[in-house]
C-alpha cells in the first residue's frame, strides 16, 4: 500500500485521491480476505477471490465487498445463541479468531475460564492474553443491550486517533482548545467516547486541563442493565429488573447527573475566569442539564473566543426536548465573551469506523479525505452523482487497519454531496474542500441500537 500520511490526502486533488484509495483498497481486501474467515465466507458466497481489479469494474465490484455495521460485530449473539458472551467464553474466542486477520493462538484460548462474572471481566481477560498485541476490545454504545464488540490492536488504534485528531484539529480548532471538558467517564468502552479522549491527549495539555466528569465507569454491563432493555436469564436477571436498573434510574437523577454538572459548571466558571479557550464535549442531554442549571442560578456563562461545544450521537433515549429546544437553552446560557453565540459542533461517527465526520459552521459533516465513501440506492449499488441520497457506504483502507476490512455499509440514510473541479457549486459554504453529509439529511435508521458515541454512558 502506498505510504500516505493521514494528513496527505488534503492536498491530493479528488481525481488523484480516488485512483489511490481504489488500488489502497484493493491492497486492503487482498491482505484480508485469505487470513479474515468471516470476510472471506461472506465475500466468496458472493463470487469474489482474493484478487480484485477495480480499474474497470469499481462500481459493480465494490458494493460486494460491504458488510453491514448493523450486524458483523454483533454476530457473536447469533453464533452463541445468547448476547451474554461471558457465559461461554471459548465460543465467543472462535467467534473473534474468525473476525480477525490475525491468529489467535489455542494455547493462549485454553488458559480462559469456562464463565466470568461478567462482559467486562471477559473483554478484560482477552485484553490481558495479548497485551503483546496492544489489543482494545471496544463496543458501540449498546443502547439496545445488545453491544457491537470489536477489536483494535495497537497499530489501529494510534491510527485511528491520528484519524480523530486530525478531523478534530482542522474542523473544530481543537489545537487552539486549553482546557477540554468530557462529560463521560473516564473509563470507557465505549468507541467513539474512548477515541475522542485518546485524540485529546495528543495536544500534550497538562493533566489537570483534561477532565471527566462522570464519576462512574461505563463498562458494558453498566450500560446494558441502565437501559432497561436487556436483562441476565434467571435470577441474576430478577437481580439486575427489581433492583439494579430502579437503582441505576435513582443513582442517576439523584447523584450522578447533580455531581456531574456541579463539577463540570466549577470547570466552566475557571475557564470563564482565566480567559481560557475551552472545549465541552457531551451528550445532548448532558449540555441541556448544563443549561437549565446555569438559567436556574440566573448565571450566564461568557467563555474566551474560540471556545466550543461538541456533541455526538443524537438524541439516544426518550426525552421531553427537542433539539431545537436544547439548542435555545444553551443560547440562552452560553455565549462567547464577545457576545457571538457559542459554536455548537456535532459529531458523527460509529464504533465500526476509524474515523469521525465533524459538522462545520455551516451544519454540514465533513468526511476525512482519506475515506471512500458513497451513497447506496435501493439495490444497494453505488451512486455516483455528485449529490446523491442513500444508505451510506464507506471504505477506509488506510485508517482500518489489518485486523478487519474496514468496509461498511452503515444503516444511516444520508444526502452525500462530492464536489469536484466540474460541479464548484456544491462546495460547502465553509470553504472546507471535500466530501460531506449535507445538514438535516441524517436519519439514523438504527438510532437506538448502532449510532454509537458519547450520547449513552
């Protein structure tokens, strides 16, 4: 594969771009498909080989080398006849060695337990057996109780936070950020959440200028029992339905959520008081409680010029508000010292992509150069028009790694615009180059079990 930095691909034209990310593909499937038996099963039912020319065919050949985001990592659940993977742990290992290009020894396999306590201590125990791999065993959010798990060694997760870090850099001006604020724990699982902390520390900010706020970790088990939709089998489900989840519901709305705004508002008020340029990163939710605890002191926040609020994931559970509601509040409460209302940038992103797509000024979401991406139609064929409506699909040979193909197609509809030197006119306003998702255009099919980020902690 062509040796390109990330940040390269921002000053290669979009003709020149395409010809590489086709032949980085190509390299990408070749290294995959002999050593991933999950990829290759699914591709050679398909009629593909281990050998690709996209010179002629691209738009008939790369639609069949997707797999959906909705199902690949979670089809341990299928595989092991229960979403419980800590309670048969040597099926769950089989499950992974097929996921992965890489091999997963036996004699490694044979030292794990026959059950653990629970999806935490199991996700643990296989990080520990290869900590020489660098592995991080990462899940989306989990809002439906039923978790994507997959991995990154040690090489695909610094590429992945290189990825963030640069999308976070040149979209959002978080190079220019002082202090970073994370309404989230600080141990999490969680993809998107554990990637924008990574990204973060890349700016060598000391650590008293990087804070979580969340008092609590938000490991799967966690996250599964608050949301109320899954439960254990036979008395420790009784356990976690009459006790655990009403408990987790009370701990939430009387502690947890009062103790996190005290302590992100005490940041807020020492970032308003030095002059520094802050970002707050947090669930839509969370930055609505900021708000209306700021009307309820009657205070009005005045942060240094440069300073932002991000968000990522939607609106993930059941909540009296709309957007448009939350945004008013936070305009209501925040501003910049200048007087200019606070920028307001959301995220999008998923557990299965390396990558994130950052919504400029204008509400558009940007795509990295680095990823190739198209709408699907209904037949799920590509479309290649400059602006086109569809089933998101994208392939990032660069960013994913070698442990799994990083091509997806995900169960968001999107309007992807492309512009080019011929259609100039679809340029977004902000003056970014490039492919983005036009504002407005996302409906999240799979809201509330795959549009995974920082939203359910």
């Amino acid at each position: 594969m062509n040796n390109f930095q990330l940040a390269d691909f921002w000053s290669i034209p979009p003709n020149r771009r395409e010809a590489i990310l086709l032949d980085a593909i190509a390299e990408a499937h070749a290294w995959h498909y002999p050593r991933n038996r999950a990829y290759r099963d699914t591709l050679s039912a398909r009629g593909l080989g281990a050998s690709l020319d996209l010179t002629q065919g691209a738009a008939h050949t790369l639609p069949r080398l997707l797999r959906p985001t909705a199902q690949t990592f979670k089809s341990y659940i299928d595989r092991l006849d229960t979403p419980f993977a800590q309670d048969c742990p040597h099926a769950f290992l089989e499950w992974l060695a097929d996921q992965l290009s890489i091999e997963l020894d036996a004699e490694r396999q044979s030292r794990f337990q026959l059950r653990y306590r629970s999806l935490e201590a199991l996700l643990s125990a296989v990080e520990q057996a290869w900590a020489d791999q660098g592995f991080e065993l990462l899940t989306s959010s989990g809002t439906s109780g039923r978790a994507s798990i997959l991995v990154r060694d040690r090489a695909a997760t610094q590429r992945t936070v290189d990825s963030f870090y640069l999308s976070f850099c040149r979209y959002l001006g978080l190079a220019a950020v002082q202090r970073a604020i994370f309404v989230m724990p600080r141990q999490s699982r969680i993809a998107m959440a554990r990637m924008a902390g990574f990204s973060v520390e890349r700016l060598n900010l000391p650590d008293d200028q990087i804070h979580f706020t969340i008092p609590f970790p938000a490991d799967p088990d966690r996250v599964r029992v608050r949301t109320g939709r899954l439960f254990r089998p036979g008395w420790a489900g009784v356990v976690e339905r009459r006790w655990m989840y009403p408990f987790m519901g009370w701990m939430q709305d009387h502690y947890v959520t009062p103790r996190t705004v005290r302590a992100t508002l005490e940041l807020l008020f020492q970032a308003e008081a030095t002059g520094e340029r802050v970002m707050l990163f947090a669930g839509w939710v969370q930055l609505h409680a900021i708000a209306q605890a700021l009307q309820g002191q009657g205070r009005r926040l005045r942060l240094t010029p440069g300073s932002l609020l991000g968000t990522g994931g939607g609106l993930k559970e059941i909540y009296p508000f709309t957007l448009d509601q939350i945004r008013a509040d936070l305009s209501a409460a925040v501003e910049l010292a200048d007087g200019a209302p606070v920028p307001i940038r959301d995220v999008y992103g998923m557990a299965e992509a390396n990558w994130a797509a950052m919504q400029c000024g204008q509400g558009h979401y940007h795509l990295p150069p680095w990823v190739y991406a198209r709408a699907l139609d209904e037949d799920d064929n590509l479309q290649e028009d400059a602006d086109a409506t569809g089933l998101l699909a994208f392939f990032d040979p660069y960013g994913g790694g070698d442990l799994f193909p990083a091509f997806f197609k995900t169960a968001d509809q999107v309007r992807l615009i492309r512009p080019n030197e011929t259609n100039v006119d679809l340029r977004c306003p902000c003056g970014e180059p490039g492919d983005y998702l036009a504002q407005g255009s996302l409906q999240r099919v799979d809201l509330m079990d795959e549009a995974g980020c920082a939203a359910q902690v």
